[in-house]
C-alpha cells in the first residue's frame, strides 16, 4: 500500500513540474505528412513543396490561423534500385489566435525546423526511413492591455529549441 501510494505521489509531483504545449491543429494532414513526421522528407524522387492555410471561425475576428510551408528533397536518390539516400527539407509553420490589440489576449507561435532523413531500401518494394528536425519556436502572448491585475502579464515571449523525431516504413501502396 504504501508503494502504491509513493508511487502516486511521484506522478502528480512529475505533473506539477512539466509544462504542456499547443501543437498546431491541421485538417487534410494527409497531403502534408512531412509536417507530422521528418522521416517523410526524401520520400518522393522530385523537390516536394507545400504551402497553406487553416482559417478557424471565418467570419469572426481573432480566430485561430494556421499557415505552413515545407520543402524537401531526395538526395542521393537515382532510381528505384537505388539502395539507400538522404532527405533534407525545412519546415516553417505559424499558428495564431487573436489580435495584439484585443482586450482578450493574442497567441502566436512561430517555427523553424530543418530536417534530415536517411531511407534504406529493405527489399525490392519496402523502404524504411528514420529521420528528425531540429529547430527553433518563438511564442509570443499577451493577455490583455490591462494592467490591474498584476498576475497578467501584458506581453511574454519565449524563444527555445525544438526537436521532433519520426520512423517510416512504407512502399508505393501503404505506409505505417
């Protein structure tokens, strides 16, 4: 009982400690899988561009905005014998919500992230590859220009790196 006990006492205290985050909310992901996953960088035998926007609540003022652009790229890839090539790409994403000027508060994150990817030919038709980004994210937020209450801070900015790492393994007609 008593470990049981320790034994919870440990996680809420690892809950107290850590600091959530806000990922960026993406519809149709699966026409840009390089943003979830960097081992998809390389995966096409031509330059791989993307762009676009997610506009939340059209209509209304300060609704979330998402805009993304990614490129990646096969190096080392000259047909399909080829037996093992890279991937590098970069991966530039904004996500917003409100407006410095509003009395509710504005949120926006900014982030960079280059990437690297090595694909390996398993057989004739599998391929598995393994890859990561390694970046940098500026959130800047704000809660109101009202400076009564001194627990709200009227703008914070933070500016830290940011990794993220993926596996893949897939052919022409599945992945996983």
């Amino acid at each position: 009982m008593m470990h049981r006990i320790s034994y919870i006492v440990l996680l809420l205290s690892i809950s107290l400690l850590s600091y959530s985050q806000q990922e960026e909310t993406y519809t149709q992901y699966i026409f840009n899988q390089y943003a979830q996953n960097p081992a998809y960088g390389g995966t096409k035998p031509c330059p791989d561009i993307k762009f676009g926007t997610r506009v939340q609540w059209v209509g209304f003022g300060g609704g979330p905005v998402t805009s993304f652009f990614s490129y990646n790229v096969a190096v080392g890839y000259k047909n399909k014998t080829s037996k093992s090539w890279h991937g590098l790409g970069v991966y530039l994403v904004e996500d917003r919500t409100g407006t410095a000027g509003q009395a509710n508060g504005f949120y926006k994150s900014t982030a960079l992230y280059p990437s690297y990817a090595f694909h390996k030919r398993l057989s004739h038709r599998i391929v598995a590859s393994a890859g990561f980004f390694v970046g940098v994210r500026s959130i800047k937020s704000g809660i109101s220009q009202d400076h009564s209450d001194p627990a709200m801070r009227p703008v914070s900015r933070l500016i830290f790196p940011d990794l993220g790492a993926g596996i893949l393994v897939y052919n022409p007609e599945w992945f996983f």
